[in-house]
C-alpha cells in the first residue's frame, strides 16, 4: 500500500487531480458572508384592542396568551408589556434547542395563540405573532435629496419602495427593510368657532370621526355548507369619504358634517417619529439582507446591477449610493485566505 502510488503513476496524476478539481469546486461553492447566520430564538405576540386600559389589557389579553405560552417547555423566558389599546408579549426560546426544532417551537406558539382566542374579548385585534430576524444587512442603498428646496419625503418614499421590491425579487435575498420612511397621515383641523357652535368640543369630534370607520366584522352567517363573514361598508378609504361623515343631525333631516367644520389634508407625519440622513441630506435607506449559506460576492453583483439600472429611472435631485456592501470585505478576506 505504501508503494501503490509510487508503482502507479497514472493513480497518482489522478487523484491528485481530482483533489485539485475538488478544492476548486469548494472555494467557487462555499457561502461566503461577514456574520454568521443565528438563530431566530427571539420574538413577540402583539395584540391590540382600541379603548381599552392598560389594567384590561393586561387582565382580559395578555394573561390568556401568557397561560396558553407557559405551557410549552420550548420557551425559556416571558416578558410582558400591557399598556393602552395594546398587549406585548416578548417571547425567548430556549438556547439548546437546534434551528429545525426552534422552527418547530414557533409553530407550536402559533397554534397556542390560535387556542386562547376564544377567551379574548370582543373587538380584540388577531394577535401577531413576529419572529425577529436576527443579521446584519448585506447591502445598503441611500436615496437622498440634493435639489434646492424641502426635500419630497413621498416621492423618495415610493422610490424607496419600488428598490426595495427590485431587491426583494433577487434570488437568494432572505429580507428586506426600509430606514428613515416617512409615514403619511389624514390630518382633519377643525374650526374652533364651528365646534363650538354646534355645540362639539374637540373630543367630541374625534370619538365621532373614529367611530364612522368599519375596522372590524360586523358579524357572521353560519350553515351548513360553511360560515360566512359579512362586514358594514364605510370604512375610510379617502378623504371623501371622512368629509361626508356626519356629527350632528339636524331637525330638517340635514347633517353636520366633518367637511363643514374642518380641513382635512393628507401630508407626510409632522412631527416625524424616525429621521434618515445621508451626507447630511435627508434620506430613505433600502437595506437587503442575503439567505443563509450562500455566496455574497454573486448575490452582489446582481444587486449592484439593479441598483444601477434603478438609479436611471430616478430624477436628477435624488442620489442613488450604495453605502454598505458586505461583499467588499468577504472578497478582501476570501483573497487573503
């Protein structure tokens, strides 16, 4: 055995070369990424119910959800919030677990929620039930403003937007995620004399206007061929339709209407909740993150040419960057290995 290569040239010459096409194959096949990929161990249940204290969110929501969580040895910890109109429940699953059984955990908290649903109470919102993606981006994309003048946060916004699904229809891209989005609202300024004439104050007003929109299902036909959820039209779908709803019915079958005491315009959150900037000029950012085991250096290629084919479609004012790219430093490391 210790003379076979020595006595056989040619098995030599072969399986040195099936060693050599072997470790060329695994360098162009490895998955190649600046952070290794973690588990998803963390995440919440968020629920909702408008109107509701703090003291009957934490009685009549979180408590049930928590009950039906305890039960599942998977979990490791709890943690809850329960505050005005919504119910937080933090959700830690335990570290020796391996990823297809955390996978397996939250399938099982899922179906735990489903069953204390029946003992929520009524107008209680679907409760969300959100793994938190733990990463780093492999791509960062900045669109900001350098034209004179205020910054146009809805155009870039939809901009934003269109990137984003560009880079989410990539193959091998696992998320993506919008930084310094500006969030647009219905703004209704009423006219004090006008309230006060219709004897309204400004509370008045607003539980009248929040009442007029249909969120939730009016009810149910059940048969036997299935049940059938039927809801009441209404809901606000434009601005039209907040003018027309009424506050006050007068005697002559007339209404007073929010279009009559109030101005109501549609504009971006003033003032904003969250702020991007890019070289000190205002920005949204467009982040992407890359799938487990797969190889950075290609998926960038193919992101860097849709960033450029995108930034041919955008107005001149607005500059397109690519201000992070993992690939950068996987290729730099790769080459010094």
């Amino acid at each position: 055995m210790t003379t076979l290569f020595y006595r056989l040239p040619r098995l030599t010459l072969l399986v040195i070369f099936i060693a050599i096409i072997s470790g060329i194959g695994a360098i162009l096949t490895l998955g190649r990424q600046e952070d290794p990929t973690l588990v998803e161990r963390f995440g919440y249940v968020l629920t909702t119910l408008p109107g509701a204290d703090a003291e009957r969110m934490e009685a009549t929501v979180t408590e049930p959800i928590e009950r039906a969580l305890l039960e599942l040895p998977e979990i490791r910890e709890l943690k809850s919030t329960s505050r005005a109109n919504v119910s937080q429940i933090s959700i830690d699953i335990r570290e020796d677990l391996t990823e297809a059984e955390v996978d397996d955990a939250w399938t099982l908290i899922r179906q735990q929620v489903e069953l204390a649903r029946p003992e929520l109470p009524a107008g209680v919102s679907s409760p969300l039930v959100e793994r938190v993606y733990v990463g780093a981006s492999t791509m960062l994309v900045s669109l900001s403003w350098e034209g004179e003048g205020d910054a146009p946060l809805a155009v870039m916004s939809r901009l934003a937007e269109g990137l984003e699904d560009r880079l989410r229809n990539l193959s091998s891209t696992e998320e993506t995620e919008l930084f310094g989005k500006p969030r647009e609202e219905v703004r209704v300024i009423a006219d004090p004399e006008a309230l006060a004439a219709a004897g309204l104050s400004l509370g008045d007003a607003a539980a009248l206007i929040n009442a007029a929109d249909a969120k939730v299902p009016a009810g149910q036909f059940r048969g036997q061929g299935g049940d059938i959820g039927f809801e009441v039209g209404g809901e606000f779908d434009g601005i039209a339709r907040i003018r027309s709803v009424p506050l006050i019915q007068r005697p002559d079958g007339s209404a007073l209407r929010v279009g009559d005491i109030a101005k109501i315009e549609k504009g971006i959150e003033n003032p904003p909740t969250g702020l991007a900037f890019s070289n000190g000029n205002r920005a949204v950012f467009v982040a992407a993150y890359i799938q487990s085991n797969q190889r950075v250096d290609q998926w960038a290629l193919q992101a860097e040419e849709v960033v450029e084919q995108f930034a041919l479609t955008v107005p001149e004012e607005i500059n397109i960057d690519i201000v992070f790219s993992q690939a950068k430093y996987t290729n730099e490391r790769l080459n010094g290995l």
